[in-house]
C-alpha cells in the first residue's frame, strides 16, 4: 500500500499547493516583492514561515532566467596555479560579493582552444558580465565573446583590436625601473627571459628593456633575450640555455614574471651560480614569499587591490549603464621593491637620450 507523502516537493509549486497560494504570489514574496504586488503581510509571513520549516532554497538559474539576470560573473584566467592571478581573482571576488556577485571561476590553462570552450560554457550559464585574463597569440577566438551586448572586461593581457575595457599594468614602465636599478648598481650586460611573444604584457615589457638600454647608450645584444612563455619551465630552460651559451658573460637576470624568476633560479642552483654574488635578478611581480628566499627578491610590483579595483568599476559600469561599453584601457603604475638580490658591481651609468613619452 502507498503511503501518501506529508508533503510536496521543495518547489515554488510544492509551497503553494500547501498554502493554497498561486505560485505567483509565493514566487513574489520569496523574491522580496510582496508589498510591490500587495500580498497581505499575513501571507507573506506563511510563505516565509513554511519555506524556512522546508528549507527551502530557490533555482537561482532558474530564477535567474526569468529575470536575465543571475548574479554571477564569468572569471577566466589562464593558470590557477600562478599566484598573482589567485591574489588578483581574490581582489577582484571581494569587490564584486560587496555588490551581490560571486564568480564561476575557469582555468584555460594557456590554452586558446580551452579557453574558447570555456566562455562558451560560461555564456551558457547566463553569467552577467566576463572578466577575461586572455592567453595566446591572436584574437580570433575572443572575438564572438567580445562583440556583443555582454558586458566583458580584459585583464592584465589584452588585445587593442578587440574594443572592450581592459585593465592592466604599465608593463613599459614596470621594465624600465627594472633595468635602471640594475644600470644605478653598475650593470651594463643584462639578460632577458620573455614571456610569450605577441602578447600585450611580454612585448611592452620587452620594448622597456631594449628602449632604457638605448636610452643610456648600451647596445642591445639579442643573444641575451631568451623565452618565450610565461611558465617556470621557460624560466629553467632559458636560463640553462644563457648558462650554456655565455658561460656568465652576463651579470644580471631581468626575468618577466615570478614563475620565470623562479624556473631561472633552479637553473642557476644547478649550476652553482649564487645570486646577487654571480648574478643579480630582478623578477617582474611581486609574490609574498620572495621575501623569503634566499636571497630575499628585488621584484616589480603590479597594485593587485588597485587592479582588482579598477576591474570590477569597469564591469559594473557596463552592467548599470550598457551604453558604457566603449574601448577603453586603464593602465596602473608599478613599484620597484628593492631587496637583496641586485649587487652593485660599479659606478651608475648615465643616461646618454631624453626619455622618450609612450
């Protein structure tokens, strides 16, 4: 024999069944608007009475369907592992929760194929707005994403053919006051360890290190630029190849981003390089734990609660006012934190050119 269940399914339904309530007007007091569709406070305090006894929790999608609205925010970075995009994706968190987002947060894995698949994914899942750290060479695959009425926001690499927002650091000026504190301690023989060519951030960091040389009249020597990702690994494998190569015939590192910095130093361990003794280094980003390395790390800072600032006004501003959504770029300054890991090797070296204006 059945027994006939005490109550109805956990659903909008099930609630007015009970109550003798249309699901429209249960719908209406659990969203907050009894009084804007003058539901007596007698009713709303039984529907909110019998959702709590239930536990009842509404189909956020669902809900959010019908409104074309669902509170959550797209975030897609390129590697979770990397510790400035965890600190920044916490920046950026904080400030959207403080005007009623959480974020779905996806990693493409430097992959453009699953990046691509993932926006897909997070299109499908109604999010109100994409913050996008993009990764590879070209834009193609970011164009469908970045040309309709979805408010979209670039971070810390981007493309300028693509005409949304974005938000990054001044990478120009971030590499030049790397190679000015190492030209200030003497340094004149400095190499470079790229991220991957073709992207906003690498490039302009590399303009800075061939323009500051120009500017004091070294000459730029291309058998030192080495790499051509921003992973650890390239950071290992292009500090062994200069090892190799020029046997030291350099004195300073300038490497484009922690993970770089931290493959060089595993390669210069193995080759019992000491740092600053045998080389100085400079990494590009700012990590908490290069404070206790061994050296300490001279490091270029990017301002993560600024940029994790600057990102979710960006977005928010579309999202309030779509006629907002116009190309534009922030770019915010960097610091140079001076540590231990820069020898001064001889006097500073002088600037031989005006500094030219990007």
């Amino acid at each position: 024999m059945k027994t006939k269940s005490k109550t109805n399914p956990l659903s909008i339904t099930g609630i007015a069944k009970d109550l003798g309530l249309s699901p429209s007007t249960v719908s209406r007091v659990l969203a907050g608007k009894a009084k804007s569709f003058h539901i007596s406070e007698a009713t709303s305090k039984k529907v909110l009475e019998l959702a709590r006894r239930r536990k009842f929790t509404p189909n956020a999608i669902a809900r959010g369907l019908r409104l074309l609205k669902t509170s959550t925010i797209g975030v897609l970075i390129p590697d979770i592992s990397n510790s400035f995009y965890a600190q920044l994706v916490r920046t950026v968190t904080e400030g959207l929760r403080r005007h009623g987002y959480s974020i779905i947060l996806c990693d493409s894995q430097d992959d453009p194929a699953l990046e691509a698949q993932l926006l897909e994914l997070l299109t499908g899942r109604q999010v109100d707005g994409l913050i996008i750290a993009p990764v590879g060479q070209s834009s193609a695959h970011l164009a469908h994403f970045c040309g309709g009425a979805k408010p979209v926001v670039m971070v810390d690499r981007f493309f300028k053919n693509l005409k949304v927002p974005y938000v990054s650091s001044d990478n120009y000026s971030g590499a030049r006051q790397a190679m000015e504190f190492f030209l200030e301690n003497g340094h004149t023989r400095i190499a470079c360890l790229k991220g991957l060519n073709g992207t906003a951030s690498s490039d302009q960091r590399l303009r800075g290190y061939r323009q500051t040389l120009i500017d004091y009249g070294l000459k730029v020597d291309e058998s030192l630029i080495c790499g051509n990702a921003f992973d650890e690994q390239n950071g290992y494998t292009a500090m062994k190849q200069l090892l190799n190569r020029h046997r030291r015939n350099f004195t300073a590192v300038f490497a484009m981003n922690n993970l770089i910095a931290s493959g060089a130093l595993i390669a210069l361990k193995e080759h019992a390089v000491k740092v600053p003794r045998d080389v100085s280094l400079i990494a590009f980003d700012e990590q908490p734990y290069f404070l206790h390395y061994n050296p300490p790390l001279t490091t270029i800072a990017q301002p993560l609660k600024e940029l994790g600032k600057a990102i979710v006004e960006l977005l928010l501003e579309q999202i309030k006012s779509p006629q907002a959504r116009r190309p534009r770029g922030v770019l915010l300054p960097t610091s140079l934190v001076i540590r231990e890991s820069v020898a001064r090797i001889g006097p500073p070296i002088a600037r031989k050119a005006a500094r030219p204006t990007h």
